[in-house]
C-alpha cells in the first residue's frame, strides 16, 4: 500500500471521526434538551399537586335546633355528596341555629355574611327574610318556602331575579287537599279549627283553598289567631269550647316554632290533628300530609352546586315539589 492509499484511508477515517463526533455533539446537545424537558414537565406536576383544592363554605341557617331539622341536613348532605362535594375535603358547613327563638335569626344571618360564605341555605322564610336583610350579593337557596313570590323573597318563579332562589312547598295549595284526607280519616268530621298567623303573606291563599273544599265537604272551619305561645293556648280552648272535631295546623313559621305546644294540646284535648310538618308526627301527631321536605332539601344541593360553578341566582327558577307524603301514626 502506497502512501496515497494511506492517506486515502486515513482521510476516510479522519471523516468517519468527524462525522462520529458531529453525531456525539448532536446527541449531547438532544440529551439535555430531553432531560430539561423531562425536569420542566416534572416541576408542572409537582407544582399542580402542590396547588391545594378550592374549599367552598356553605353557611346553614335554620331558625329552628338541629335536632329538628336534622333528617333535612342528612337529605341535603347527601344531595351534596352525590354531586361530589365532601365535608372537610371541598367543603364546610357552617351551622347556625336560632332553637326556635327567631329574634335571633338576624344576627345569625349578619354573622353568616362576616364568614363570607360562597351560598347561604335557608329552610322557611324564618330564616329566608333575615338572610334577605342581611345581604344583597351572597347567594341564598332556600330548601322551602311556602310562598317565595307572596314573600316578597323573588319577583317570579320563574325569573327569581337578585341573589335568592330554590324551591317551594306550595304550603297555601294544599289547604283544601289536608283537609279532605282529614275527613277520610275522621268521618263524622263537622267542625275543624285552624290556628295560622293572618300577617303571613301565604294566609290569604291558605284560607281561600281550605274554605272551598270545606265548603264541599260541609264542614265549619274556624282560623284562629296563632302569633305566639299564649294564642296557640287560647286556639285551643276556643276549639274545645265551639266543640271541634279536628284541628288543621298550617305550615307557617311562627306557628312552627310552637310545634311541640301545639301537638301537645292536640293529644291532651284529644283531639285529631292533620299537619303541614312531618315533625308534628315525631312529636304524637296524627297524621301529616305535604311536599316531602326532605327530598327538597336534598335537591336544594342541585342550586348549591350550580352556584359555585358560576350561574347567578336570578337565573335560576324556583322548582315546586314534585314528590309528596302521607304519614298517619
């Protein structure tokens, strides 16, 4: 092999190194484009996984104990969690009660607006007309409401307009209905008493619906005055002294939050009683017959969860029951 081979074969392999170190470089330079990337991308999760989870805070303000309205907040809990809400995890409840003393309620309801709460749940307008008062931006659901329009709560049911809506118990309506089924139950049924609040906007459309099915069922009705504890006493002495047969308590608040009273004397004086609340049931009622407050409650989950996904209050339509019960003990 002459000299020309040799340089021949060592400029081939001079160009074989090069090429070799230009493919070196190449893949050097590709290497460290891939590991940054690799540590970018690890830093983006990391950082995603260190971004703690929002935390919405619910407030919960009930005029009444939690004692009685706690088979309600385990329905509505349970609207919550099938929605994927969990407690301590993506949100907090926070509970306030009045235990029936409803002068109370307003500073509960200026105390839930200092919490700042994402939605205030009301469960009657006990509770609904001091959230009202209290504020104008925090969304407020109510669970029930006998007559949210009546109450000024919305301008319609179907365009609630500012920062209230939820669902209604269409309470006035079902006058006539209790008082049929209480016949049924009572056969020789000639005399009933209504205790209600005449200053409750839904009393007008009360009186209207049990007095026309009164009126076909010929039976004498009586609405008596109920504000507070000694007219609820009064009621009832008046209904033993115009010699009553039955009695038909309302669904309104300031006649609930004399519920204990009220099923009390209608056992003492023996007389038969038809209710707007289940709780009247738990406590000797006779019989009850409404809108499942319940299955209410656990809906009002539905308005809370699309609240906090953004959809204003007022565009949000007041629902009516679509599911309804007849407890007799």
């Amino acid at each position: 092999m002459d000299s020309s081979e040799c340089a021949g074969v060592g400029g081939q392999g001079d160009s074989v190194i090069g090429l070799s170190r230009k493919h070196s470089a190449t893949y050097r330079k590709a290497h460290i484009y891939l590991s940054l990337s690799f540590l970018a991308l690890a830093f983006c999760v990391d950082a995603g996984a260190q971004q703690p989870q929002k935390i919405h805070r619910i407030g919960v303000l009930g005029a009444t104990s939690a004692d009685t309205i706690a088979a309600r907040l385990d329905a509505f809990r349970q609207g919550l969690r099938e929605l994927g809400y969990i407690e301590g995890k993506n949100i907090v409840l926070e509970y306030r009660y009045a235990d029936g003393k409803l002068n109370r309620v307003p500073a509960l309801a200026a105390e839930m607006v200092r919490l700042n709460v994402d939605v205030i749940l009301t469960g009657g307008s006990a509770a609904t007309r001091p959230a009202k008062q209290a504020t104008t931006t925090i969304p407020i659901v109510m669970a029930q409401d006998t007559d949210p329009v009546g109450n000024g709560f919305v301008a319609s049911l179907a365009r609630p307009g500012g920062n209230i809506t939820g669902l209604s118990i269409v309470a006035p309506e079902l006058g006539g209905k209790q008082l049929e089924l209480l016949k049924e139950t009572v056969p020789k049924l000639l005399r009933v008493v209504v205790p209600s609040n005449p200053d409750e906007a839904s009393y007008a459309q009360l009186r209207k619906e049990t007095e026309l099915a009164a009126k076909e069922l010929k039976i004498q009705t009586q609405f008596l005055d109920a504000r507070g504890p000694k007219d609820v006493e009064t009621a009832f002495r008046e209904a033993l002294n115009r010699r009553a047969d039955a009695v038909l308590v309302p669904t309104m608040p300031i006649v609930a939050a004399q519920r204990a009273q009220i099923a009390a004397l209608a056992v003492k004086n023996r007389l038969p009683a038809m209710y707007g609340q289940p709780e009247y049931v738990d406590l000797g009622g006779l019989m009850f017959y409404g809108a499942s407050i319940n299955d209410l409650f656990r809906r009002a989950a539905t308005y809370v969860d699309k609240i906090l996904k953004g959809t204003k209050p007022a565009d949000l339509a007041i629902e009516q029951p679509t599911k309804f019960e007849l407890i007799i003990t």
